[in-house]
C-alpha cells in the first residue's frame, strides 16, 4: 500500500472516530441518565419479605443505643419506648406508618437544571462518593495526602463526564485540618466545580448551618434555594451495629430544618460491625436505615431522604475491607430491591476497587459490580468512579477510565428493543436476496450506527495493526492526557464574581480564587508502602 494510501485509510479512521465522538442529542443517544433498570434480581420476592420482616423484628425487640434528647423528643411521642437496656425500640406500626408518608418521587436538582435527576421507580444514576485521604499517582503507583486543589479538580472532571451523573464529595482535603474550615471549604469547592447535583456530609451542625448560609447566597436567596436545593447531605447518623451518633444526628436535624435533602447511610461492614451472613448484614442495614426514616418523618413529614443501604465486606481471612469482592456486589444489588419493595428512593455503593490503582483488577472489580448493582435498579449508586485502595486512595484518571465502564453498563441495562422493526426481516431480505450479502451499507446499520450502539471514549479497540501504526498507547495513558486536557481547560464559572466574593467575605474560604482558573503546580508524593492499612 502506497503512503498516500494509507494515509487516506488512517484519514478515513480519524474521520470516523470524530463523526462517533461528536455530541448526539439526548433524544438519539444510545444510553441516558436515568435509564429503567431491575432485570437483575439478587434475592426472590419472598426472600425479600423475609428481610423486611426480620428488620421489623430488630427494631421492635432490639432498638437502637444513645438516641439523642431531641432524637427522643420526637419518637417517643410518636410510640417509641425505651428498652430496660437503655435502648430505643420502635413499634412495627410506626414502621408501616412511616415508610407511607415518606417523600417519594422527589427531584435532586443540579444548579444546571439539564443535570435534575429523577431517581425513583427503577431509574438509575451514577455518582462518586467516598472519604479517600490519598490521590493515586497512575505511573508510579505513589499514594500522597489529598487536598482542596483535589477535591475542586474531581468536581470539574466529573462535570464534563457524561455517564457520571452527580458528584459527591471523594476525597478529604488534608491541608485543612480544622473541621469547620474541612467541612465548609469542601462543600464550596464541590458547588465551584461542578453544576451536577453535589452531595457532601458535615461533621457538627454549626459548620452545615454556616454552609447552608453560602448555599443561599449561589442560589439567589432561601426561598430559591429550598425551592430547588443542589446539594444533599451524605449522614452516617449510625454506628454500627445499631447505635445512633450524636454529632451526626445534630447534623441530619439541621439538615431536615433546612430544606437539604439527606442521605441516611448505615455502612456496617460483614465480618466486623455487621454478620458476616449475607443476609444478616442486610437486615441491620435495613433496621438501621428504616430508623433514620422514622426519625426524619418525626422531625418533618415526607421531607426527601435517600434510604441509603450501604453495607461493606470484609476479607474474613483479615478483617480487611473488600470493596471490589462478589459478596460485595451481591448485598448492594440487594440493597437496591429493598428500596424497591418500599418504594423509596435508594442509594446504595458500587465500583470500590481493592486494588490500589487503576489496573486489570480495578477494571475487572468494577466492571461486575457495576453490572449487577445497576441491573438490579439501585436509584443512586454512589462511589462509582475513581476509588480504590478499598476506599483509601482516589484516582482522577480512575474516573476517566469509570466514566467508559459506567457507559458500557447503562448499555445492559438498556437492554434489546424487540419490535416489528428491529426483528428486521426486511432488512435481511434485502441483504440475502439480490443484495450484497452482508449488512455494513444497510440503511439500518446506518441509522442504528450511534443510536443503539455505544463507543467507548478512550478504550482501545484498534486492530493489533492499527494499534501498532499510533504508536502501542496503553489505556491509562490516554486516561492521563485526557484529565491532563480536562484540568487544562475546563474552568467552571457558574458562581458569580460578586457572589463568591461575598462568600469569601463570610466565611473562611482558604482556596484562592486564581487557583480556580488556572491549573496548581504539582504536588509531593508518598511512597504507596508507607501507608497505614
């Protein structure tokens, strides 16, 4: 083959991959936020039953510890005793009562009202989440500390992902070691970084009340913001097994008084705070969570809360946690059909990986855990993108990489259109009669080209040839050159000049505002075996 040849062939290439990653319509494209999930199903429906049933049992007979005074001045009215252990019980009618008037169907909004999501039914939304204390180096494997320059850089890489669909808060800034400053800056820097809808937590409601102040101020006033609230609250109001946490609950209190939506996240670990039995784990999942919902309907009726089953798995040969394992994927995608035997909104985790960077195991950890969470319907899957190190270390180009699995995905949970027209007879008569015996030109293979079909964004599907002729790139290359253009350019501007002034004027903001339009210089790192496991 002549230069010139090849040449136009490598041309006709590049060309094809452009018309492919050219933006499509939401109308045309082959997966959408939200998509209708459940053709997966962990547990039988009467399994199911007996989950509920045994949860009801925990809560009536065993209860929860260290209820607050004014967790107490809203559910004993409603039927709550007091056990002769100190522990409060809650009577299985109020359960039932509380899971019929909870909030259901209730948007969680982005400041960008194109990123709204709509997460009850089967639907499903992807996310981050976590706490991870370290940013993973992609080529050394090299663990160092996290810190706001972080925490604003994944908001705005996850705000140009398209298969991410929200944001919360991934890692833990550790140049900011006073709380208050923590847990203020953290929720600025995700608001500043992306307009999906954020989620983030707080650790004494002082700190929430002050942010809440801020989040007013992005939205034009209280009324607006209560009107169209873009960030929720990520509450462990738990400590497993089946104690309540006081500051936590202080928090979800203010939270509710707020306006914010909430999160009520048990994450009892099997093996540790939690049985070990599958099974046993989802039940104090459930009895802890359902606590929360009652808890919520007591301070205000159907206020918008998230049943937000996360239960981890240890490595029972360790205690260590195991993120990435099957018994992992399992319970969440079980989680998510309990949310759906109540009817609530539910979120639950999926895509922690073990390994302690972006590698096959990563891949292959997240891939399966993916398919059977989101086949199974969970509404909002959170710590989808970039975690590993079993939720210590996070990765940016992790994220990028994720954004491909997360697509793929939502591809399966799409699943087969069967219709008169794409059972296409038509289609294959004209191919074998008279026609040119296969189906590359076809008007339908045409038509279907983008629509049904979806492309990785920086997976490699070249020919052993063509991947030679570009010179062998590796994945995670094309992953670092891809958050390097990100990082680069892309410099959200959604919150007023004046109105981040007058933030800034308030409150303690230590991110400069000329590190929000430019890129930070790199940052030391660690050696990955200094970490302590």
């Amino acid at each position: 083959m002549s230069d010139a040849q090849q040449a136009g062939r490598r041309g006709g290439r590049e060309a094809r991959r452009a018309l492919r990653a050219a933006p499509l319509a939401l109308d045309v494209r082959p997966v959408n936020p939200g998509m209708v999930s459940g053709r997966y199903a962990a547990l039988t429906d009467a399994e199911v039953m007996k989950v509920h049933l045994a949860a009801l049992d925990v809560l009536e007979n065993i209860g929860l510890a260290d209820a607050i005074p004014s967790c107490l001045d809203v559910l004993l009215p409603k039927g709550c005793t007091i056990s002769d252990e100190g522990r409060l019980l809650f009577p299985r009618g109020l359960i039932e009562d509380t899971v019929a008037m909870a909030g259901r169907n209730f948007v969680l909004h982005g400041q960008d009202p194109k990123h709204d999501m709509e997460p009850w039914g089967k639907k499903v939304y992807f996310g981050t989440a976590g706490a991870a204390v370290y940013i993973i180096d992609p080529i050394t494997g090299e663990y160092r500390e996290s810190l706001s320059q972080d925490a604003y850089d994944i908001a705005r890489l996850v705000d140009t992902m398209e298969h991410i669909h929200f944001y919360q808060r991934a890692v833990v800034p550790r140049d900011l070691p006073d709380p208050a400053e923590m847990d203020i800056n953290t929720c600025y820097l995700s608001v500043s970084g992306t307009t999906k809808h954020v989620g983030t937590s707080w650790v004494h409601p002082d700190h929430l009340e002050a942010s809440l102040k801020m989040l007013h101020q992005i939205a034009g006033g209280e009324q607006q913001w209560r009107a169209r609230p873009f960030v929720s609250q990520s509450n462990c109001f738990v400590v497993p097994p089946l104690k309540f946490a006081a500051d936590a609950c202080r928090c979800l209190e203010m939270a509710v008084h707020g306006g914010m939506p909430v999160l009520l996240l048990s994450a009892g670990q099997a093996g540790a705070t939690a049985p070990a039995a599958l099974a046993g784990a989802l039940v104090q999942e459930v009895a802890e969570v359902l606590a929360g919902l009652a808890y919520v309907n007591a301070i205000k009726p159907g206020h918008p809360a998230i049943f937000g089953l996360w239960p981890f798995v240890s490595d029972l040969r360790s205690g260590a946690m195991s993120g990435g394992s099957p018994e992992q994927a399992l319970l969440s995608a079980a989680c998510g059909q309990m949310a759906h035997f109540y009817d609530l909104t539910g979120g639950t985790s999926s895509g922690i990986s073990d390994s302690k960077m972006p590698d096959a195991q990563a891949g292959a950890e997240k891939g399966y855990n993916h398919a059977l969470v989101g086949n199974a319907g969970a509404n909002l899957i959170y710590e989808a993108a970039g975690m590993h190190g079993s939720l210590l270390g996070f990765s940016l180009e992790g994220v990028v990489l994720d954004n491909d699995i997360i697509g793929a995905v939502q591809r399966t949970i799409k699943g087969i259109e069967v219709s008169d027209e794409t059972l296409s007879l038509d289609t294959i008569r004209s191919a074998v009669i008279g026609g040119p015996g296969h189906y590359l030109g076809s008007p339908q293979t045409l038509e279907l080209m983008q629509t049904e079909y979806i492309y990785p964004a920086i997976g490699d599907r070249l020919s052993p040839k063509e991947w030679n002729e570009v010179g062998r790139p590796m994945i995670v290359d094309q992953a670092i050159a891809k958050v390097r253009d990100v990082l680069d350019r892309h410099f959200p501007d959604h919150i007023p000049e004046d109105v981040d002034a007058a933030i800034r004027a308030e409150l303690p903001i230590s991110f400069p505002r000329d590190r929000m339009i430019s890129r930070a210089a790199p940052v030391a790192t660690i050696p990955v075996e200094s970490i302590a496991v």
